[in-house]
C-alpha cells in the first residue's frame, strides 16, 4: 500500500502509462495487449491533452470500445494531475510529440509558444562528398549493380535502374519501382545512388527512406528548422526516396513530398522512388501527390522464379566465399533444397543462406541434402506441414481477437466482428484447400462472393495497415505451431 500511495503522486506521463499498461496487460491477456496496447504509445498535445495513439483506426476503434474506460480508471489512480487519456490513431496525429518532450503536460504549451531557436542543422548527411557521404546517408555497400541478380521478373526494372544511373538524357521522371517486399527495390534503388554518385562525384545524391524522411521533416518542425531541410532536399541533383507508401495518411509530410517533388522535376533534377504496390494503388496518399507520383515511369519488380532464387542463393554464397566465412561450393541440389524450403522473399532466402554458411564454414562443397536438413533443423521447413482445419483457424481467430467462435459464425457485422471474420477467412483461404464456397458454408452458411471480398479486402489492407500485417503474422505462426 506504500508503494500505491508513491506511484500515486506520478506525473511523467511515460512513468505512469508504463505502470498502467502494466497493469492492463495482466487484465486482458498477452494477445489483445500485444495487438492492440503494445504498439501504441502516449503523446501530448500543445493543449496539454494526454492521448494514447494507436497504429491503426482499427486498434484504435478496438481500444475505445474494449480497454479506454479501464485504462483511465487506471490511469486515474497513478497521475497526481488528475488528467484523463483520449484516443486516436496515428494517421489523426500529424506530428504530435512524445509524451517525454515534457515532464508535464502544462510545461509543454509554454514550450511551443517560447521564441524560435537558431534552425538547426539537417538531420541527416545528404551524399555529397563520394562513397564516405553516401555511407552515411544510409546505403548499403553491397546494395551495388555487380551483386544485383538478373532474372525475368526484374529484368525491365534493371535496364531503366542503370539508364537512370548514368544520367542519361530522356530519363523519364519520376521512376516509380513498385513490387512485393524483398524482391530488389531497395537494392535497385542503393545501385542507382552508388552509380550516379561514381559517375558524378560532384553531383549531390540523397537517399531516404520514406520514414526517414517523414521522421526528419517532423524534427525540423519541431526545430523550427523547415527552411534548412527543405534546401538540403531541393538542392539535390537526384533525389532517392524508398517504400514512399509509408508517406500514406499523414497529411502535412504529403504535402512537404509534394512541393519537393515539384520544385525538383521544375528544375530537371531526377527523382527515383519506390513503394510495395503502383502509385495508382496506394489508395492512402493524397490525390494530388499521387498524380505525380504516377506521371513519369512506374516501373514494376515481380516476385522471382525459382531459377532467380537459386541464382540469388549462388551470389550470396559466392559473396561469403569472399570474405573467407566459407570454403568451396554448395552442390546444386542442396542450393535448390534451401530455395524450395525457403518460399518467402529474397530477404528469408538470404536469410537461410546465412545459417547454411555459419553452420557449413569449410564442409560447404561436402554437404548433402540430408546433412542441410540435419544441420538447420527448424530454420528451414521440414516436409509437408501438418494439416491446418477450418475449426482451429475460427478457434484460435476468436481467441486471438478476444472473442468467441460463435462470433465469427454469427449475422453481425460490426467492425469488432467483421474484420476478425475477414482475417479468418483469408487464413482459411491460405492454409487449407478449402473452396470459397466450402469457406462460406462453414462461416455460417456464407454465400462465396462474401468469402472473396474477405479475402481479397485482407490482401489489400495487410500492405498498407501495420497492425492487420501483424495479426495475421502472429495468427500464421501460431496456426503452424
């Protein structure tokens, strides 16, 4: 009871949102803790209101209906300032500092009124002074066109990579690479600011990230320095922008995108930039925004074949070979054993390389399939998966989302229910042979066309909605034991 009357007194709002969450999590259970309260976090706004924000509308939505009342009672009895807890999701926020900008929450609107400070610096060292420069501003060494594996689905996108990297006149403006994570857009994009910066050295090459840039933008507000990021980015001969889908709801960064965008293609300077889908497709930015993004070249990177994967698995070893971390060659069929139990991207793939050379080191060139399978255990799957029913996928859905079977099996169609039942039905869709029909007869007596929107509005949303890519990730693994 000492201890409850000292915590009492707190008013740090990141000391008491770590004790309440603490608390919380032991009320409602890891699963709902970890898909909904984990990944959210406090801030405070220049009124001084304490807000809880979430990743997404849908946790957000979920919190308000199943945790907010609990968590301010909570909250409540640890904040010696009485204060109470709203909730919002992230794409609402714009760029609301920390909690821990401020021990209080009043301290913090007498900040932002105070006098601007001298702008500070860019955040960040634009590529200008050679290969020390480009390090630097946060490209990979081995990301260059020699380690970049051609194959059919990236052949295109590899001849308009170079043409761009050679500052070739009739370079189409911008060049949008767009495909699934881990097939070679950010190693497209590293080769490209490599090349150019070799071929001009003193041309200026910036690379960014698009949480980077997000991130460095809301800095310099916060720093009243927009003037310098904005010269450090327009001043730019060629400017890289990488997964620009992340940009998506976040109102101010777009429009901060958009007039560098513009100011740039005014002055004929080129712009790359790449994103997991097509910018016709990247349904979360901007109208405007997106036309420019769409105006020039959209250039996709599809999904390798498996002689690309076998090819990518062959340069990943030769490049360990050079660093001395193994001896000899893999046998072909071994490379093709690793590729066939590794189906996932170019990174899982690498990834499995990765364990085969630590563990293989100088018994590369003598090793058989049977040995790979022996050595790497779990890390590569191990024969037909154990069969996944319908039942269990409904079972551990319910359970994960905090509700019961009969739930998803049910006529209503609130969003706490509806999309629980979409995720189940995707699973259900991609772990067993099911039809959609069959589907839907077992979700209620579902007509298919229900089945297919669900299925189909869950592979659109996991691209671009954190927190859906997550539950189905977690979902996955505990579906596969």
């Amino acid at each position: 009871m000492i201890g409850g009357v000292a915590m009492a007194g707190m008013t740090d709002p990141n000391r008491i949102w770590t004790e309440a969450a603490d608390r919380l999590k032991t009320e409602i259970g890891d699963g709902p803790f970890s898909s909904y309260i984990a990944p959210s976090a406090v801030r405070v706004d220049s009124q001084g209101n304490l807000i809880l924000v979430t990743p997404t509308a849908y946790a957000r939505d979920w919190v308000r209906k199943n945790a907010l009342r609990r968590m301010n009672e909570l909250w409540l009895g640890l904040d010696g300032l009485s204060r109470r807890l709203e909730v919002r999701c992230r794409a609402e926020m714009g760029s609301v500092p920390p909690a821990s900008a401020s021990r209080e929450a009043p301290r913090l609107a007498s900040i932002s009124a105070a006098p601007a400070a001298a702008p500070a610096a860019p955040a960040f060292a634009p590529a200008t002074d050679g290969a020390r420069a480009v390090r630097a501003a946060g490209l990979q060494e081995r990301l260059t066109f020699d380690s970049f594996v051609e194959g059919h689905g990236n052949a295109f996108a590899l001849a308009i990579a170079k043409q761009v990297a050679s500052w070739a006149d009739g370079h189409f403006n911008p060049v949008f690479f767009c495909g699934p994570y881990g097939y070679g857009k950010t190693h497209l994009l590293n080769a490209i600011a490599w090349e150019a910066q070799r071929l001009r050295p003193d041309a200026k090459v910036v690379y960014l990230t698009a949480e980077r840039f997000l991130s460095t933008f809301v800095r310099a507000m916060q720093d009243r320095s927009t003037a310098a990021f904005k010269e450090s980015l327009r001043s730019a001969d060629m400017l890289l922008l990488d997964d620009v889908q992340f940009v998506g709801g976040k109102t101010s960064t777009q429009e901060e995108l958009l007039n560098t965008l513009t100011a740039l293609i005014e002055d004929g300077k080129r712009i790359v930039l790449s994103a997991d889908r097509a910018p016709v497709a990247l349904t979360d930015v901007e109208p405007r925004l997106r036309s420019h993004l769409a105006a020039g070249l959209t250039c996709p990177v599809e999904a390798a074949d498996r002689d690309l994967k076998v090819a990518v698995a062959q340069s990943r070893l030769n490049a360990l070979a050079k660093l001395g971390v193994v001896t000899g060659e893999a046998r072909s069929e071994v490379l093709e054993h690793l590729v066939d139990r590794t189906p996932g991207s170019m990174r899982e793939l690498e990834g499995a390389v990765n364990t085969l050379a630590a563990v293989a080191g100088s018994r590369l060139s003598a090793l058989t399939v049977d040995e790979v399978q022996t050595l790497l255990g779990a890390a590569l799957r191990t024969g037909p998966e154990r069969r996944i029913t319908v039942d269990e996928i409904q079972k551990t859905v319910a359970e994960h989302f905090n509700l019961k079977q009969a739930d998803l099996l049910s006529e209503r169609r609130t969003r706490a229910i509806a999309r629980p039942r979409q995720v189940a039905m995707y699973l259900c869709k991609q772990h067993t042979t099911r039809s959609y029909p069959d589907i839907g007869r077992r979700f209620g007596g579902r007509d298919h066309t229900t089945v297919l929107h669900g299925v189909r509005k869950i592979e659109e949303l996991m691209p671009k909605d954190d927190q859906i890519a997550r539950d189905v990730e977690a979902l996955t693994r505990k579906l596969r034991g």
